[in-house]
C-alpha cells in the first residue's frame, strides 16, 4: 500500500513538470507576439506608409496571436494542481535550474527518495523479525545474562613484540634492508629498501599497516631538520604509481586476526619490485610502455604488468 502511494506521488510530481514545462513554453511564445505587438507599434511595419488599412490588419493578427496565447496559457494555468505537495519538501525547485546537466537532478531525487522509504521500510521489518526470533531462542537469556569477553585489540601491542617480530622479517627478507623509528613514540615507522630500486615507508600502528609511501632510492624520507617526512610524494611518476599499488595492496592483505600474515605477505609483495626496471611485462612482453615499465605487480602471482596491460 505505501509503495503504491509512493508510485501515484511520483506519477503525480512527473505529471506536475510536464506541466511547468509547457506552462513556460506558452509564457515565453507570449511574451514574444507581446514584444512584436509593441516592436510594430513603435518601429511601424515596412511597406505600410499611407495604407493604413494594412497596418490596422497587420495589429490586428499580432493582438490575436496574443489572445490565443494567453487563453491557451490562462487554461493551462487552471489546470496545474497549486496544492500539491512535494515529496522532498522545497527540492522541486530544483526542476527550474535552467543548466541543462543539472536538469534531471529532482527526478533521481524522487527516485532515491522512494528507494528509501522501500529500504526502511523492509528493514524495520526485518528488525522487528530478528527481535521475535531472538527473543524466542533457547540461548536468548544465556547471551543477555553473560557478558561476552572483548578480545584484545591487534592495535595494543607492546614494543618488545613488534621489534622481535621485525627481527624475524630481516632474517626472512635478507635483500631487503628495513630500519625501524619511533618518532612520536608508541607509533612505528619502517624504512625499507630494495636492493637499490625502490624505497619506501611503512607506517604501523600495532601490526596494522596504516600509510605507504615509496620513493626512488636517491630521494630521501628526511626533512632538512631531520624529521620524517611522511606526506610528500616522489618527483617521479613511476614510484607515484607504485604508491597507489602498494596503497591497494596493502587492503588486500589487511587480516584482522593475523596481522603479522599480512605483513609478510605484503612484504613478498614488496620484495617482487626488484626487478622493477629489469623484468619485462607478462602480457605484452615490452620492458618500456610510453616510457614507463611495468609498474603493476599481481597480488597472488607478483608478475610485472604495465597499467594498460592489466586492465
């Protein structure tokens, strides 16, 4: 019952446009014989000096023309429902902008508007559902009478772990050189090289990586007073690309429960980039594509692919 009054409120607001629409086509052909009538009575008409018959007949269609205009636009006027309430408060108005892309704005408006009432209204059903069934359930009073136990959060994670954990990675990834600071204090920052290529600086806040840069070896993490600079990005285009990949990756490894599996994989993954300059692309075959390498590297694969290669 309530979607098919939401469908009649709809039809109703389509109807409503349509006959603004031609409301103000009617107004501006009137305001034109209007213009014409004034424009002739006071330039004259051509070919009518001394026959006065021909501009008295000339007037005469001009102010007919305006009659049936305005009579046209009087019964049209009569017929538009000045009652009728919108569904969205003042938003019709948005019909009027007279930019042409911005034209259909209210109609999607109305649209989405009706998809919401759909979706709270079924999902107040569904709540009042879920409330029944779980009131009715064997183990309802144990849940509300126990207080389940909160697992600790993987960002509380004290030094001495993540340093030892850094420790096993160095020992895992001999070809890659990874330094640790801390210079807010709690916070880790990882600086990791590979093997002259690359460099970049991973940002964790326990065992989660939160921040990724990547710059060219000979660019440098360190403002000119000796604070890390987490913010700029590379002057080159290739390492900016690799930033957004490693940005990607590193929400493709993202793992609540083992963190520290997700660090060693985004590692590997990392570590696929030392052959950034050396490896061919795996579709194409080409070490150079408008003059950038392949820059992409498959998350389950690690094989080197240029950006159009890959899509």
């Amino acid at each position: 019952m309530a979607n098919q009054n939401h469908e009649q409120q709809l039809k109703g607001e389509i109807k409503l446009i349509d006959q603004l629409g031609r409301a103000i086509k009617l107004t501006q052909k009137l305001r034109a014989t209007v213009t014409k009538v004034f424009d002739d009575l006071g330039n004259g008409l051509p070919n009518t000096q001394g026959n006065e018959k021909t501009l008295l007949n000339s007037l005469q269609k001009t102010l007919l023309a305006v009659n049936n205009d305005f009579s046209e636009l009087e019964k049209l006027g009569s017929g538009i429902n000045r009652d009728q309430s919108s569904a969205v408060a003042n938003t019709s108005y948005l019909n009027f902008d007279s930019s042409l892309d911005k034209g259909p704005i209210y109609l999607e408006l109305l649209q989405s508007y009706k998809w919401m009432n759909k979706v709270t209204e079924y999902s107040s059903t569904c709540h009042s559902s879920g409330q029944l069934m779980l009131s009715r359930s064997v183990f309802g009073s144990t849940v509300r009478a126990k207080r389940l136990r909160r697992s600790p959060a993987i960002h509380a994670i004290p030094t001495q772990q993540i340093d030892s954990f850094i420790s096993s990675l160095n020992s895992q990834f001999p070809q890659m050189k990874i330094d640790v600071y801390r210079p807010l204090g709690t916070s880790t920052i990882l600086l990791i090289s590979v093997r002259q290529t690359l460099r970049a600086m991973v940002a964790l806040r326990g065992l989660t990586i939160e921040w990724v840069k990547v710059k060219a070896v000979s660019e440098d993490f360190f403002t000119e007073d000796g604070k890390l600079d987490i913010w700029s990005r590379s002057r080159y285009q290739v390492f900016q690309k690799v930033t957004e990949h490693a940005c990607c990756a590193i929400l493709h490894f993202y793992h609540t429960v083992m963190p520290n599996a997700a660090i060693r994989s985004f590692l590997m993954w990392l570590n696929s980039y030392q052959s950034l300059f050396s490896a061919p692309c795996s579709k194409c075959g080409k070490y150079l594509q408008d003059g950038v390498p392949p820059t992409f590297r498959d998350m389950r694969l690690c094989q080197p692919m240029h950006e159009l290669c890959r899509q």
